[in-house]
C-alpha cells in the first residue's frame, strides 16, 4: 500500500508539470489573459515546487513523512479543485502556485516513504523502478491528457482529473502506509537555511523561466541569477553552523548522492526540453492537432516502462551505473535521431523509430538514479535526500527547457519558413542529446563501481518487531540468572 500510495501522489505531481501546457490557448480566450502572463500558469506551478522541494523534504524528517504527505495530497486536491473553479486569471495562478505547495510536500514524502520502508538491495530498487516509472509516465501522459480533455471535456477537467487521483491516494493511506513518526525529535526546522534555499531556488527557476522572454543576457536575467548565486553562498555558511540543517554539507560529500544529482539534473534537462521541442515539431511541422499530440507521445510511454523494467533487473543485479551509463549513450542515440527531423519528415520516421529508442534509455536512466541518490542515506536523512534529489530534477527540467528553447529559437530567429523553424528544434535535440552523453560520462566519472555492503535499512515495522525480540532475550537472560541462583 506505501508503494501504490507514493505511485498515485507521484502521478499527479508529474502529470501537472504537462498536462496544461496544451490548454493554454484555449484557457487564455476563456479567462482573457494577456499574452505575456499566460506562461505564469505553467511557470508559477515550477516557481513553488522547485522553491519549496528542500523544505518539504525536510519537514518529513521533523513532523512525520506521513503527516506532511497527507497534508500535501489535501492542499494539492483543495487548489486543484479551485483552478477548475477559476472565472479569473489571478484565481488560476493563485490555484496553480497551490498546487505547487501542495507537490512540494508529496513528492518528497512519497519517496522518503519508499526508501524508509523498502531495505537497500533488491526490493528498494523494484519499488523505486515502480515509481519511476509511474513519475516519467505521469510528465508523458499529461500531455496527452491536457489534449483530449482540452478538446472532448473542457479545460476546466485539466485540473480537475486530480481530484479522483488525491482522493484514491488518501484511501490507500490507512490501509499500509505507516505513520512515520519524526526519528528527529526535539529538533526545529531550520528556518533562516528554508528561507535561504527557498529564495535560492525561486530566483534560480524564476531567473531561468523568464529568460526566454527577456533573453539571457538582459539586466533583469543577470540580476536575478547573481543574486541567486550569492544567496547559494550564504546558505552554505548557513547550513555548515545550523545543528539541524536543512541540506547537511556532509551528504553532498557522499559520492552515490553527488554524483545521482548531478545525473539527474542533466537528463532532466534533456528529457523536459526533448518533450517541449518534440511536441512544437509535430504540431507546427507536422500540422498534427493537440489530442493527436497527445496520443503520439503514447510510444514513448510505452518505451519508459520497458526501460524501467529492463533497469530494475539490471540493477538489482549488479548496481546502478550498470544501468545509467548505457541507458544514457541509449537516450542520447534517440535524441540524435529526432535532431535529424526535416520539414519533410513524417511520425513513423522522425517521431515514432527515435520515441522508441529515446524512451527506452530515458527509463534506463530514471529508476536506478533514484536508487543512486538514496543510496547509504541514513532513515533520519530520507526526506532530506528525496527532497534534493527531486529538487535537482525540478531546477534541471526548468533550466534545460528555457535555455534549448532559447537556442531552437535563435538558430530559426524570426523567420517562420519551416526549413528555418525545423532547423531550430533540431539544434535543441542535438544539445539535448549532449547533456544525457555528459550524463552518461558523469556516472562513469562520478559513481563508485558497486553498491556499498551497508546494514540494510530496516522498516519501522521491523524495527518494533527487533525491539520486542530484544526486550524478550532481556527477560529471559534475567529470568534464567534468577533460577540459577536458586538453590535446589
């Protein structure tokens, strides 16, 4: 039940990074935004999450990963339920940044949960493969989600298909996932390092968003950027004096945890970007409508399964870099494919032969990072490790979408001719297929050769059951010293 809970929380919170994308014009005619503020509907979601995913995470530590996992999934269903209300721009963005809260808390909780509840070795790396899979195929299948229901039921059901999904997630709580009770008790957030780190990665995603309108190498891009930077710097000074940190120096000094978020950072980067360029080719190359989109990324779902499948076995087997380094060269072979895409080019040979292959090395790639980045981390240290681990895919998805659409868009400059448009997203797959090559040379370069032989860690329900087999030898040791100072 942990496991069918954190996969229904985790579907919803990567199904809303997508799933509006396709709506936007029609939400725009309906509430009358103005062009300029119609991507906050996307950014303002990206803004909160990335910006509040490292206090999340170590909220589960402090208060409970249960606690802070049903409070998100309730502010999560309350704003989604709020955003299919909205009759105003201002009610939408208010809704979406909610949302963005809300996911901030579950995406943590429910991986802390996996890894608190499942032992290092193979039933952890099943379970994390699992929900893997279900968060890559949450990003694919929100696009085809926000198409059909965009044009068969209405915008307003883009947020509000969340609400049966919450609500199932919450059913499922009672019946298995435990309460995780705080194993840092007498400890308080540490919150000059939570508003440090938050301010960090909201300039940070905020800085990069809004590059693509005002360009990279604007005043405002600068500014924001820098500042961002000089925050980072106080918060390592912030986090080296806290006695309970918010991101504790020494576990970016562990090479499975450094090198996992590196990894995930550059193939987030790539996988968000080749998805954004991908559905610009079918639909302004192509002519293909948003629902046809939509059902055109079904391919690529489909191949992240598989993936994930093969990357389990691969892993629980040997250990992670066996699976991320090929499963990396795989991916970025896809992205090359897709960058050879001509105006001329057609969905069985530019769409669905590098789908395929892309899907399959992403899924390689997604399943045995997030065994990597959780790797040795101590059970009091999960939250803090899962909220890191999807911060750092969060900031790279942000990063790599905004800069390789600035590129695509400065190779097509301002002609519309489709050689020159076509041109443009196929320099954006090349630099894509780039940065899941670097992401392949950081796992060789980064990651130790095998798992390390740890004490595996156990469940809280183990835990209570060792407890009370100690307590039992105690008294038995006790009562047997007893009869043998009884006289016969």
């Amino acid at each position: 039940m942990v496991l069918a809970a954190a996969c229904f929380a985790q579907f919803i919170v990567a199904l809303d990074m997508s799933v509006v994308t396709v709506a936007l014009p029609t939400i725009g005619l309906d509430l009358g935004f103005a062009p300029l503020d119609l991507s906050w509907v996307v950014h303002v979601y990206a803004l909160v999450f990335g910006g509040l995913l490292l206090l999340g995470g170590r909220a589960c530590d402090l208060y409970g990963r249960r606690r802070v996992f049903v409070a998100g999934l309730i502010v999560f269903g309350v704003c989604s339920l709020a955003g299919g209300a909205a009759h105003a721009p201002w009610q939408l963005i208010a809704a979406r940044a909610g949302q963005g809260l809300g996911a901030a808390a579950v995406a943590p909780s429910a991986l802390a949960m996996l890894t608190a509840t499942f032992p290092e070795g193979g039933a952890r790396v099943r379970a994390l493969g699992v929900w893997s899979a279900v968060n890559a195929a949450g990003g694919a299948l929100g696009v085809l989600a926000g198409g059909l229901l965009t044009e068969y039921a209405g915008w307003r059901w883009v947020m509000l298909v969340n609400i049966p999904i919450v609500m199932t997630a919450l059913a499922l709580i009672p019946l298995g996932v435990p309460a995780g009770e705080s194993s840092a008790r007498g400890q308080r957030l540490d919150w000059p390092g939570a508003l440090a780190a938050t301010a960090v990665a909201v300039l940070l995603v905020l800085g990069v968003v809004r590059a693509d309108t005002v360009g990279w190498g604007s005043a405002i891009t600068i500014a924001t950027l820098a500042t961002a930077g000089l925050l980072l710097a106080g918060l390592i000074v912030i986090e080296a004096k806290s006695a309970a940190p918010l991101l504790r120096p020494g576990l970016l000094a562990d090479r499975w945890v450094s090198g996992a978020n590196i990894i995930v950072f550059l193939a987030a980067a790539g996988q968000f970007a080749a998805f954004y360029l991908v559905s610009l080719y079918m639909q302004n190359i192509l002519g293909l409508s948003a629902g046809t989109t939509g059902v055109a990324f079904l391919p690529f779902t489909a191949g992240l399964i598989a993936g994930t499948v093969v990357a389990v076995r691969i892993t629980a087997a040997h250990s992670p870099r066996t699976a991320l380094v090929p499963g990396a060269v795989v991916a970025a072979a896809g992205l090359c494919w897709f960058a050879t895409n001509d105006p001329g080019g057609s969905f069985m040979v530019d769409v669905l032969g590098p789908s395929i292959l892309t899907s399959v090395g992403v899924g390689l790639v997604l399943a045995p990072v997030a065994t990597a980045a959780t790797t040795g981390v101590a059970p009091h240290e999960a939250g803090m490790a899962s909220g890191l681990m999807n911060s750092s895919r969060q900031l790279g998805g942000a990063v790599g979408v905004a800069a390789l659409a600035t590129i695509a868009a400065h190779r097509s400059g301002t002609s519309v001719d489709p050689v020159a448009v076509s041109g443009g997203y196929a320099l954006g797959l090349a630099v894509a297929a780039g940065l899941f090559a670097l992401a392949a040379v950081a796992a060789i370069v980064l990651l130790p050769r095998r798992t390390p032989r740890r004490t595996r860690t156990v469940t809280p329900l183990v835990e209570a059951a060792a407890r009370d087999r100690s307590d039992a030898n105690e008294k038995g040791d006790t009562n047997d010293k007893r009869l043998e100072g009884t006289p016969s």
